[in-house]
C-alpha cells in the first residue's frame, strides 16, 4: 500500500490503463494536429526517458557499460519489469549508429494493421534514456513499423555530439 503523503492513489498505484493514455494522445493530436502533436509527444518521451535513467543511477555509463548492459538496463528500465513502455528485444551499434529492435510499444496499443502510427512517445523515451545513459545528443528516426508490416517497430538512433552537463544541467 502505498504512503499517502508522497502518492495520493494510494489503492490503485502508480500505474494506469493504456487506454486511458492514449484518449490522451487522440485529443491532444485532435488540439493540435498530429504533427504538432507527434513533436509534443517525442520531447514528453524524451524528458520521461531522461528522468528514468537518472532515478535509476544511470546517467554518463558510456563509459563503463557494454552494449548488452546497456541493452538490459534499458529492458529493465521500460519493459515489463519497469514502466511497460514497450519490449525491447535488441540493441545494436552499427558506427554512430543505435538501432532498437522493439514490439508491443505503447504508441501501438488499439491500433489496426495499416494505421500509420509512428511511436513518437516510445522512440522519445528511448531516444532519452538513451541520451542520458551515454551522455551523447542522438538524432532518432522510426525506420519500421509492425503496423505497417515490419517485423518489429525498429528505431535508429544517430549520434551527434556528446552533451554538456554544464549546458544542460537537468540531467
């Protein structure tokens, strides 16, 4: 149960129905436009991204982490043992490239096969963990969808620089 001078929802947890959050997403995409509203929804998954790897110690690992570790505190941190963004199944670098192999994202929850959904949330909360984690500004793109026939909802991640901690003390 939990303490309800830090959580008020003290029977129902900190967890909510997808369903829920994605009548977010449609009336914020409705408010806005979609692409508006695609940005909106990548920075929200960024900044949710960020402030996990940081909850959890994991800011500036680069370093001292292989890319299997980094692959697991990832699954740990937004799969099923965590916030249940989505599974991660892989992570890989090709050059300055990541690639996140992913399926059952959250942006993909009530869709039907052939919806052009792009999982602006997911690839932002990945994109800033991710950021966080290795302390390099990535670039993020959607490149397959299993909506649209993919074999898995797979995101690349291209690096452009190393961030400044003094520039960007929110981290």
């Amino acid at each position: 149960m939990a303490d309800s001078a830090k959580d008020p929802r003290q029977e129902l947890g900190n967890f909510g129905s997808i369903g829920e959050m994605k009548a977010i997403v449609s009336g914020i995409e409705e408010t806005l436009g979609t692409r508006a509203a695609a940005i909106a929804m990548l920075s929200a998954g960024r900044q949710r991204g960020k402030e996990l790897a940081k909850k959890l110690n994991l800011v500036d690992q680069d370093a001292s982490v292989s890319l299997e570790e980094i692959t697991e505190k990832a699954q740990l941190a937004l799969g099923k043992e965590g916030t249940r963004l989505c599974v991660i199944d892989k992570i890989i670098k090709e050059g300055d490239v990541y690639k996140v192999y992913t399926r059952e994202t959250f942006d993909s929850f009530g869709e039907i096969q052939g919806s052009t959904r792009v999982a602006s949330f997911t690839m932002g909360a990945i994109q800033g963990f991710l950021e966080a984690f290795l302390n390099q500004r990535l670039q993020g793109t959607q490149i397959e969808s299993l909506l649209q026939g993919g074999s898995c909802d797979l995101f690349e991640y291209a690096i452009m620089g190393e961030i400044n901690r003094n520039v960007r003390p929110e981290l």
